[in-house]
C-alpha cells in the first residue's frame, strides 16, 4: 500500500502541474508561453525498444572519399582508424555497451583475406569507372584482429555487414544478376568463430534494396541469399548456445521489396530488417536547417516506419525492425549541420519516432567519419549529437508510452519508462528560437478514474504521509537542459544545464548531471533547446 500512496501522490502532483501550466500568463512580447501540457499515458507500453537501441556505425571510405569538394573522412575507415586512442576507447566504453555496425557503401566491394580462396589483398583506390567510384579493397586478417581487440576492450557489440556482391555478375539494366557466392564469407566467418571472437550479427549487403545505390539486387534473389546466410551462421555456430542475428537487407525502404523479401525468407526468416534513412536530402543543401527546424517536415518520414511495422505483422515474421544506418544528410553530412547542436533536434527526433513504431534498434551514420560523425575525426572529442545520444541511453528505457504535447507544434515531446529506476523520462525538443514554453506534466483520464478507486481506501495514510514534505516523499524531478554555446545552433559546443560539456586533461567523457526542481514547477523549455526530465513519481503501470 505504500508504495501506491507514493505513485498517489505523484498523481496528484501530476495533475496540479497541469493546473498551474493552464493557469501561465506570459507578459506580452515576452516570447514565453504558458498553457503548454504533456499527456503521458502510462497504463501499458505502445511500442518496446531494445535495451540497447542506441548503436553507432564504422564506415570503409577511404580518404580519397569526397563530395562536393570536400574529403571529410580522413583516417576514420574499419582499415586505418587509430584505435589505439584512449579516447575513442573511452568514448565507446561510456555506453556499456554501444552497438556497432560495421558496413556501409564499399562493404559490397570488400575481400576476405582469410586465404579461402586465395587472392590479392587490394587497397580502394578512387576509380570513376568502377561501382561505387572505388576499385575494390581488402580487410586482412592481422587488422580483423586488431579491431575484435579493441572491440572486447571496449565492451562494444559488433554488427558485420559482408559483401553481398560476391560472385554476381552486372546486368544489362544495371542490377547485379545470379547467387551470391558466399565462400568468403563463409571463411570470414569460420576464422572468426575460431578466433573466439563474438560477433552479435551477421547482415548481408549495403542498399541493394529496391532501386539501389549504385546498383540492385532483386528481391526474390535476394531472400534466397539470405536464406544461405541463415544456413551458414547456423551451421557454423552449430552447439553456441546463442547464435549471432542474421539481419538483411540494409537498405532503403521500398514496400513491395521488402514485402516480398519477408515472404520469400519463409519458413527460415531472418531476424531482423535493416533499413538506411537519409530523409534530409543531400549535404550540399542550404535548406538543411529549415527542414530539421520544420515539424511537418521531421513527420514525413513517420510513413516509413508505419509501412514497415504492418509489412512485418502482416508478413507473419518474427524478424523486427531496425535503422542500419541513418546520418540524415546524405553524401557525407554538411559542417555546421550535421556536426553541430542543431542535428541533436533531428537526431533526438529520429530516436523517439522510431521508438513509437517498434523500431528496436537505431545506428547513427557514422561514430567516426564524415560530416555527421558522433565524434569529430581527428581528435575524437564527443560532437553534440554523442552527449545527445549518452543521454538517451542512460535514462530513457525501453517500453515506449504514448505521449500527446498541447500548447504548440514547435516542441516534440516523447517518453518512455524510465531506465533503470522509478517513473518515467520525458524528452521535449523545443525548434523555437523565439519561445520559451511553461510545460506541465499529467496523466491520462483513464489512469485519473483507477486511480481516485483506489484513493478512497488511502486517504488517512496519505494524510500522514505528506507531513514528511515534498522532498522526503521524493517528489522532485531531474532536470538535463541541453543548449548550444552562446545560443549558437551551428554551434560544435553543447552545454548541459549551462555548463560547457567537454573532456577533462585525460580526455575523460564528463559526468552528465541533472538539476533538481520541485515537482510542482512546470518545465521550463527555452528556444532551440532540448531537455530530458526523470519523473520518479510518475505513476505509471507499464514501468512496473
């Protein structure tokens, strides 16, 4: 009884926040809004995420890797990227444990060099001629090791995508014909399984979905390949008690591939679907920050994630979904953008949306690389967008509750049961640079009605409980306010509750703390910020 009393009072508070938000006056041309109010519906979960949704992407582009005349990958590849560095190491370690995904564009054009069978080991050298523009290239073995070193020191969780052009031969119209010839990575594989190293999944291909990058691989074709892949990790790890996920096709969604992929896996489906989002368009847009500060435009790629839950419940299919790689502006990203506090509102956004739909797992393009990588890539100092990512991460958990925000359309709102202790976390992102909103919290009717049930057995006790004062019940939330440097939005520096967020002399992540405020205080969400709120005294029967 005790502990509903708590969760009694919390709603109580709850709902005289709502109150005192309804009741805001803002002075005139004050630019600060009162009224606003976030409805958390906490009777049951609309959506599960995995425990670890945040998951990050290792890249194979060379240096020589440029777009619209700049080379923003530099020394980032899978094949050079010094991970030898104590900060990139820490960086990784922070999340215990970060998914990654090692793949992208040339994937399909990389060789084994396991010695099955026997070949040259070549380095990508920059060919317009070629697919892709690069020739191919090679992983050796010595490096494969090198890297499954540091991953396990890292605490990291490996995602492999391999090189589903294997064997093919061009066709006519520009697709990619017959079997894929999956003898080297059968031997990558094997080595790997023999080196003891855990890999926790195997995906086939990069964008071959649908019309392709590049090029395409038909869907029917397709599913039979990754149905040999299902057979081979099978096979190979026959007697592992757990087998690494087989995930396919890593591509763009397009309905009736991915529909007839799902249908053609049967009775031997892969785990899960792996689909790229780019939705912003290319780098060299000079629209980039009008589309990530317009909340039509973050909606529209709602449809997508829509479209590929129903594809799988009506598919019949125990595969799940996840975005394979996702870094928004295509072609690398754009400096300024892409790297700096402004993507944290697509980013975020992107997180929250997916979650609503089911999506499991999300991998931001790229953790190094590019022009939208989590950390910049010569110094591996955290962009905004890691801090973003840490803090998703440690307070947002994995049962997804419905959330509706009144009071404005420039302030996204999302919340989830909170990680790892009581209540819930909120997530308000507010693409106003004009507005300051007075946000309150509250429940939903239906949570109102069991609850004042059961409040006509506990009033007495509820009556002794609150002479112990608002802060010995608990009832304070943590605030964590994100804000760029000198209100900056192209700004590279993030400040968390106004202090700079930055490595310490030994290149440390910094500790991410919140403030304290009353529960009865509505939240406050100045212009072109974002803010994550732990309430412990939500009550909330689907964090149970």
């Amino acid at each position: 009884m005790g502990g509903f009393l708590l969760h009694l009072m919390g709603f109580c508070l709850g709902a005289f926040m709502l109150l005192v938000g309804s009741a805001t006056v803002a002075p005139s041309g004050s630019g600060v809004r009162g009224g606003a109010a976030v409805i958390v519906d906490g009777t049951n979960p609309i959506a599960t995420t995995d425990e670890d949704f945040v998951c990050a992407t290792l890249d194979w582009w060379p240096p020589e890797k440029c777009d619209y005349g700049t080379c923003a990958w530099g020394l980032s590849s899978l094949l050079n990227l010094d991970i030898s560095n104590n900060i990139l190491l820490n960086a990784i370690k922070e999340f215990s444990p970060l998914k990654i995904r090692l793949g992208g564009t040339l994937q399909d054009k990389v060789i084994y060099d396991t010695g099955m069978p026997q070949q040259n080991c070549p380095h990508f050298t920059k060919n317009t001629s070629e697919l892709l523009g690069f020739s191919n290239g090679c992983l050796p073995m010595q490096r494969w090791d090198e890297l499954n070193d540091f991953f396990k020191k890292a605490g990291a969780k490996i995602y492999f995508g391999l090189n589903a052009l294997y064997g093919r031969i061009p066709m006519s119209d520009g697709s990619y014909g017959g079997s894929w010839d999956s003898s080297n990575a059968a031997s990558l594989i094997r080595y790997t399984v023999n080196k003891g190293y855990t890999i926790h999944g195997w995906e086939l291909g990069n964008e071959l979905s649908g019309s392709g990058v590049g090029t395409r691989v038909d869907a029917d074709q397709y599913a039979a390949d990754v149905t040999n892949l299902k057979f081979l990790v099978n096979t190979l790890y026959q007697g592992f008690e757990t087998k690494p996920l087989v995930l396919a096709p890593g591509g763009f969604f397009d309905a009736s591939w991915f529909t007839e992929l799902v249908s053609k896996t049967k009775p031997s489906p892969l785990d899960v679907l792996t689909h790229h989002i780019y939705n912003l368009g290319p780098g060299v847009d000079t629209h980039l920050i009008d589309k990530i500060l317009d909340p039509n435009y973050l909606d529209g790629i709602a449809n997508t994630f829509s479209n590929l839950q129903s594809i799988i419940k009506n598919g019949g299919t125990p595969a799940v979904a996840w975005v394979g790689e996702a870094g928004g502006a295509y072609n690398s990203g754009r400096h300024l953008v892409s790297d700096s506090f402004i993507f944290s509102f697509w980013y975020l956004d992107q997180l929250g949306m997916s979650a609503k739909y089911d999506t499991k797992t999300y991998c931001r393009q790229s953790l190094v690389g590019g022009n939208y990588g989590l950390l910049n890539r010569t110094t591996f100092a955290p962009n905004p967008d890691y801090y973003s990512a840490l803090l998703w991460h440690r307070l947002m958990g994995k049962n997804v509750l419905s959330t509706n925000f009144t009071g404005t359309n420039s302030i996204r709102a999302y919340a989830h049961c909170a990680k790892g202790s009581e209540g819930i976390t909120l997530l308000l992102i507010n693409l106003s640079g004009n507005t300051t909103s007075q946000v309150a919290v509250s429940t939903n009717n239906k949570m109102y009605k069991t609850l004042k049930q059961h409040e006509r057995h506990s009033t007495k006790k509820l009556n002794h409980l609150r002479g112990f004062g608002k802060k010995a019940m608990g009832f304070t939330r943590e605030e964590y306010h994100l804000t760029p440097k000198d209100g900056n939005i192209q700004s590279q520096t993030m400040l968390l509750n106004n202090k700079i967020l930055e490595l310490d002399s030994s290149g440390n992540i910094p500790k991410l703390e919140p403030i304290e405020v009353e529960a009865t205080q509505p939240i406050t969400v100045v212009p072109y910020s974002i803010v994550f709120v732990h309430i412990p005294y939500f009550y909330a029967p689907a964090c149970r």
